[in-house]
C-alpha cells in the first residue's frame, strides 16, 4: 500500500518551488496535462494561494494529493503513478473522518466513478462544457432593438462597478451557492489574475437610474492554441425575459471573436434545461466526454 502523510499546515508554503506545495502543483500540472481537464478548479487554486488554513492535506510523496476542505475533497493522482492503489489510499485517509462530503471529477473518469462506489459516494451532479467555434456568429441586436432598449452595454469599469455586480450576481445565482456566493475579497483577487481584462467583462445598465441588470463577464485562455470562455453570465430576476442574456451573450462572443480567438467554450448544469436551450440556439454543442460530475456522501 503507497505511504500517505498528512500535512501540517505549517509546512505548506504556496510560493515554495520544493516541499509540499510544489508536490501538489506539478500533480495538478501533469493531471490537467494527461486528462485534458485540470483536478483543482480556479476556486480552489486560489483558496491554496492563501494556506491550507483549517484544512487538511495528504500527500502520498510526488504521486497524488488529496485535499479536503468546506465539505468537498479534491484527490488526483500524477499519470505515471496510476493504477497501484495510490488513490485509494488518499481516498481512505481522506474520508476516514465522517461527515457529508462532496467530490468532482473532472471529466468523468470511469476510475473516479469506481473509486467513488467504493467509499460510498453517488452521483448527485453533472456540470457540463459546450463548445462552438467562434466563427459564423449570430448578429448583434441593434442597441435600440426591442425588447432589450432602454438598456446600455459597456465595459465593466474597476473601482466602480464591483457593488452593484455582487448585488446582480447574487440575485441571479441565488440558487447557485458556489457563484452566488462571490464576495468582494474574491472579486479583487480574479481581478488581480493576469488574465483578467475589464475590456471583456460587460455590464448592461438601465439609462433611466443607472442600475446595472446584468454581465457578461469573458475569459481568455493563453493556452496553445488559446481559446475564449464565457466566464460567466448573469441577469438580474428584474431584467429576465426579455432576451438580455441573449443580448450579453452575443457581446461577449464577438468581443472573443475580435481576439482572434478560434473556440469558445462555457459551463452550464446539465439540468438546467432554459439555460442549455439558449446556448444551443446560439450555436453551443456538448460532447458526452466534456462532462463534470459531482459525488457526494450523505
């Protein structure tokens, strides 16, 4: 059986190029290499930045991690160090300590669905990914198009637009506790990220008050070759209805267009039928393989 350690979180420096962090990082690299989709998602990544803090980290030498913290626990395992047990040491010490406890895999790996029976956890989610090329484009609407006049888009402007975004963006993703819960720390740090561009990030506010309604907020991928994402789109329950979010949608996808940017790509919940119409009326197809699914132990 591989040896797994736990790590105290003391000896997890983020910025150190040897030692545990380091460890964890070129699993994640080698991973995300491999699969074609990274173990730990933004969130995660930048909640590590900061420490392990009150969470709890094992580590099975260069050849896996897992990660355990808020309830969910992130496991992967380097390629070269697959099928001798490793995961399921990390799984056992990880869950050791009862609980509810939720898992992701990305990409839906037949090995995370096996290993998942065996400690007790069931499908409970699938996050899908739905591409298109960025080519052949609808039009915009015109900006006094109805039902959409009375409403400007422009770009989101730091410093300025983070208050009332948090507002629409909590109104909009009530129901979605991992981007409705969004807080103005968390802001500031993407806004931090070097790939964060305010001239891709679209606000729509109602002439008459000034109120913002609604965002489309892109992501460019500076990979090879590099590719757009809709990082994510929001209408506030007030402006629903009236084709806004097509209207942002659009913006965001001829902006990406501009870059030279061949693929968009975006997430939506597989169970989350009007949201998945609209995009694919606008061109967005899903692949069975471009499937996230989420595990949980009651």
């Amino acid at each position: 059986m591989p040896t797994v350690t736990r790590i105290e979180p003391g000896a997890f420096d983020p910025a150190a190029d040897a030692g545990p962090a380091a460890a964890l990082r070129r699993v994640v690299d080698a991973a995300a290499t491999a699969d074609g989709a990274a173990p730990l998602d933004e969130a995660a990544l930048l909640a590590l930045r900061h420490g392990l803090g009150g969470t709890s980290l094992w580590l099975a030498g260069e050849d896996g991690f897992a990660w355990r913290h808020d309830g969910a626990l992130d496991l992967a395992v380097h390629p070269d160090a697959r099928r001798r047990g490793v995961g399921t040491a990390l799984a056992q010490a990880a869950t050791a300590e009862p609980g509810p406890l939720t898992a992701w895999s990305h990409g839906h790996h037949p090995g995370a669905a096996v290993l998942a029976g065996r400690l007790g956890f069931e499908a409970v989610r699938d996050l899908w990914v739905m591409r298109r090329p960025l080519s052949d484009l609808p039009d915009l609407p015109g900006p006094d198009a109805s039902p959409a006049d009375g409403i400007d888009v422009r770009a989101f402007e730091a410093g300025r637009d983070e208050e009332a975004f948090l507002a629409v963006n909590a109104e909009a993703f009530a129901h979605h506790p991992e981007q409705g819960g969004l807080t103005r720390a968390g802001l500031e740090e993407r806004e931090a990220e070097p790939w964060f561009d305010p001239a891709g990030f679209f606000v729509a506010v109602r002439r008459e008050d000034g109120r913002l309604v609604g965002f489309h907020w892109t992501k460019v991928h500076d990979e090879d070759p590099p590719y757009g994402e809709v990082y994510v789109v929001g209408v506030s329950p007030s402006a629903q209805g009236g084709g806004l979010g097509r209207r942002l949608t659009l913006t965001g996808l001829h902006h990406l267009a501009s870059r030279g940017l061949a693929e968009v790509l975006l997430y939506v919940e597989a169970d989350n039928a009007p949201a998945v119409a609209v995009y694919e009326r606008l061109g967005f197809r899903h692949d069975a393989q471009d499937t996230h699914v989420q595990y949980a132990r009651r």
